[in-house]
C-alpha cells in the first residue's frame, strides 16, 4: 500500500490543502458517497472527511454484513505558520486516507469487501500546538467532542481509532501496536482475533499498546490521556480498538520530518485486514459471551464515558 500512503502524503502536505480536494481525489477513484463539513473557531477551522465504501453484503444493500468504522485521529497535518510541512500528528489523517484509496482501488479490480467500510478523518494545515509533557501535542481548532460527532457514526458496528502514539514513555517501540478493547467505559481483554491478523501483517510478535481508565474518558475533564486515540470510545456503545503508529524515541506530535511511510503502511494495511475479516464475521472486537457475563456481574461503566458523574 505504499502507493496509496505516498498520493495520501503528497496531497495533505501542503499549506493550502482542504476537506475539498481530498474528495476531489477520492471521487476520481470512484468513490461517491463522500461527506465534507467545515467547523470554525476562534482558533481556525477544520474540514471533516467522512466516506462510505459499500460492501457487496453491507447494509447500504439490505445486508446484514457488519459496518466498521476506520478514523484517522489528530489534531492537525500541520502547524502552520510555527512549522513547515506536514507533522507527527497527521499519520492519522494519511493513513485513513490510504485506506480510501486502496479499497476504492480494489473496487475498481473487482474485490469488493463484504461489509460497509466508513472512513472519516479531518484535515487541518494550521492547527494551533498544546502544550503537554514529555513534548507538546498538536491542538485542534474544533473540541473533541466535536470531532466524535462528526466522525462516530451509529452505522459502526465497531471502530479503528488510528493515531500517532509517540509522544509517551509507555510505548516505545518502531512501528505499530493496537490497544485492549474499549467498550461502554470497560477497558476489556486484548481481542485474540486482532492480535492474531496484527502478527500476520507485520510479521511481528504483536504489540499492545496499554491504555488506563483515564485514557477512555472524555477529553476536558482535567484527568490525563496518552492522546485521543481512545477518544471514539466516549461517543459509541460500539467496541473500539486503537491503532497506535509508535516510535522508540519520544518525538513530539508537532515535529515535522517526523513520519514514516514504511509504518503509515503497515497501520493502513492492517486496517484492510481487519475490514477485511470484519465484514465476513472472521473476526471479533470482543468475547461476546463474556460481555454478557461482566454485564451481569457488574453491569456497564457509562459514567466513564462522561466528564463526569454530577
């Protein structure tokens, strides 16, 4: 997928990129149903992506094939004017986009997946830089609650949150890991199926990257998070996995020259796979039968995916 990764970078690092001409280069691959949203702010604006790949069983069709929600979480590709060129930070947005364009470019070839795939992503040049330690992260003009409710949708049977993981201490290698299962304000058991397909694409003993209570609750409750990787997981009862782009160094999420196309990759094949799967009913988030148990025991946390319980 290195073709698609690279046309993903090529097209969101410049200063004048838009919501606009992503769908402008995801239509003339074949894709229709394509979503665009402007949010503004005092501090700048963002352009929400959000497109539907149906599958051949999906629900866009009468299907009963399941819908997986694919999102490319961060703050800004850029940090304009502070810095030149595209940052850590916008490994979500190319993966996700990379994702796009290879499902829209196995349509063309006849392989259709099974179930719908949404892609959503947002696309900002200029985002403003927090502060945040060990290094600073990349803000956004737009709260993340307003990211989730432009890009959760209740179509989701289950999501892939992507995100650069690289400022943190917790997970430090090259490459790519994903994290327990998020769900209704459980941090539940590392799902076998994803660790499974995780080891195939990359060739690797899977990595998991670890996550806290704090990190599945909403941003602006003055806990800390690792990032917004687990975000999603606050706007859905839908299960949700986190797919971290790490790094063995702790590289601030506004460095520029800081991404790796041959990990981008990785990530966005492993989203194919999974989607791949998904769709079939090859592959499960979580242990259902044990949900059903920990529901009866103890019932659902849903306070967890509040600010607070007041």
């Amino acid at each position: 997928m290195l073709k698609q990764v690279i046309e993903a970078v090529e097209l969101l690092d410049s200063a004048t990129v838009n919501g606009e001409d992503v769908a402008a280069l995801l239509r003339s691959r074949g894709l229709k149903d394509i979503n665009i949203k402007t949010l503004k702010s005092a501090k700048g604006s963002t352009d929400f992506v959000k497109v539907l790949i149906p599958g051949v069983g999906g629900k866009m069709v009468g299907g009963d094939a399941r819908t997986l929600g694919i999102l490319g979480r961060l703050g800004g590709i850029g940090a304009r004017p502070e810095k030149i060129g595209i940052v850590s930070d916008g490994d979500g947005a190319v993966t996700a986009l990379a994702v796009a364009l290879k499902l829209a470019d196995m349509n063309t070839k006849g392989d259709r997946l099974v179930g719908d795939v949404i892609v959503g992503t947002h696309i900002c040049p200029n985002a403003p830089i927090t502060p945040h330690k060990p290094v600073p992260f990349m803000g956004s003009p737009v709260t993340v609650a307003e990211v989730n409710r432009e890009e959760v949708s209740p179509e989701m049977d289950a999501v892939l949150s992507i995100d650069t993981t690289k400022g943190n201490r917790i997970a430090k290698w090259r490459g790519l890991a994903i994290t327990p299962t998020a769900k209704e304000g459980w941090v539940l058991k590392v799902s076998d199926d994803l660790l499974t397909i995780l080891e195939i694409v990359t060739g690797r003993i899977a990595r998991v990257c670890p996550i806290t209570t704090q990190d599945i609750t909403p941003y602006g409750n003055g806990l800390d998070h690792i990032n917004s990787i687990m975000q999603p997981c606050t706007a859905t009862d839908a299960p949700v996995v986190g797919v971290a782009i790490t790094t063995e160094t702790v590289v601030p999420g506004c460095a520029t020259g800081a991404s790796h196309p041959t990990d981008i990759e990785e990530a966005a094949r492993y989203c194919i796979e999974v989607a791949k799967a998904y769709g079939k009913h090859l592959c499960s988030f979580y242990d259902e039968e044990e949900w059903m148990l920990i529901k009866k025991l103890y019932g659902p946390l849903k306070l967890f995916q509040t600010e607070s319980i007041s």
